[in-house]
C-alpha cells in the first residue's frame, strides 16, 4: 500500500514538473464580437514545490544492534567509568546508608531514632514531628507530621537553626520519609522567606541528590532535612 502511494505521488509530481504556465494572455478573435474575447493560456516555467508525507520521512528502527568489532585503540572512551567527580573529595557529612530509624554518614558517624538536619558541613540531630517520637512493636517511629490535608506540615521552631546559620544555603533538600508527600504552603512560604529554594523527594532520593550536589557545590550551598525511611504517621 506505502510503495503505491509513494509510486502515485512521485508520476503526479513528474506530471506537474513537466506542465508549466505563462500569463494569461487576452486575445481578439476575429470571429467573434469586439466585446468578447478568448483566453488563451501559454507555457511558462514556474516551479512545482511538493512535499512527501511525514510518515514516509521518519527512520526505521535498526534491524540489529551489531556495532561491529571491538576497536583496539587505547585512546577509546569507556563512558561506563567517566566520573567528572572522581578527584573530587566527598564531604564528611554525606550519607554512606539511610537506615529504617536513622542514618550512617560518610565521617563513620551512626545517627539513629531521629531525623537528620545537614546544615554547612555539620549533622544535628531532628525531631521535627509535634511529639518527641517513639519506637512501636515493631521498630517504626511513629509521630505526627501531617495536617488535617495530609500535607507535611512541620512548626517554625523546628527551623530554628537555619534562622541562626550565615549566608543560608541556597537549596533545601526535604526528604520526607519513605514516600513523596506534599508540604504544607505555610512550611514552604516560611522557607522562601528565609532565601532557601525547596526540592521535595523521599529520603532515599534526597540523601542521593544532596551527595552529588554537596560534593559538587559544597556544603555552604546545599543542606538537607531528612526523616528516615522508616517512619510511621501516628494518630
């Protein structure tokens, strides 16, 4: 069906390329009235401008994935172990592990029951639930962090060191346990307030970002507010 189409529009376009036309032109005839006239067309050369499809125009898939023989240049790149930051040395306050209460950091430094606040190259232990949080029967923290909207709504006290620590980094990464959950918009207009932008994503994923960019941007510029993955919202 595609070749016949393809065949009709290639003879239509061949057509049209060889017809061409020149101004119409009026003309007198002698057998006919003074007040009519007959139209006479001739030839000119005009261009015929005609386009093909989009489907026609898109690339097939390769029929294989065979590259060919492995070249044997020593000056070949291996993209598998480029590391722009390899020479870079990791801060000592980036997470090794996120744990089901707690955190390991890279300076060998265990930190559990609590949340984590990563503040300008210094970890302070964080209860930030409105209770001091407790362990249930089966080891989850358990605390209250969501409003009546189910959004994660923490009070201004327990910010407090950010109102202390200067220049204020620049972005706030907020892990908010083992899901992704929505902050309360007085929580972010307070931290707006304060010159911080907000990146939002659960703990395994904030600890992750904040690693790279701490390590790349240093610790003056990034600081993160963690709860460990494995908490539990009370009633």
């Amino acid at each position: 069906m595609e070749r016949n189409i393809i065949s009709c529009t290639r003879s239509l376009s061949r057509s049209l390329e060889s017809i061409s036309w020149r101004p119409i032109v009026p003309v007198m005839s002698l057998r006919t009235p003074p007040t009519q006239t007959r139209i006479l067309l001739f030839r000119a050369s005009t261009r015929c401008l005609h386009t093909s499809l989009p489907v026609f125009m898109q690339s097939k898939p390769p029929k294989t994935r065979d590259r060919g023989p492995k070249s044997n240049e020593d000056t070949q790149t291996d993209f598998r172990e480029l590391d722009v930051l390899r020479n870079t040395v990791a801060p000592a306050t980036s997470i090794d592990a996120c744990t089901h209460d707690g955190f390991a950091l890279n300076n060998q430094v265990r930190i559990g029951g609590s949340g984590l606040l990563l503040i300008g190259g210094e970890a302070f232990r964080w209860w930030p639930w409105v209770k001091e949080g407790s362990l249930d029967s089966r080891g989850n923290m358990t605390g209250r962090l969501l409003n009546s909207k189910g959004q994660w709504e923490v009070q201004p006290e327990s910010w407090g060191v950010l109102e202390l620590v200067y220049p204020k980094p620049d972005l706030l990464i907020i892990g908010t346990g083992p899901n992704v959950t929505p902050i309360a918009p007085a929580v972010r207009k307070y931290l707006n307030a304060l010159g911080m932008r907000l990146e939002i994503q659960d703990t395994r994923n904030a600890a992750a970002q904040f690693n790279l960019l701490a390590t790349e941007r240093g610790v003056g510029q990034v600081a993160a507010a963690l709860i460990p993955i494995g908490w539990r919202e009370g009633r």
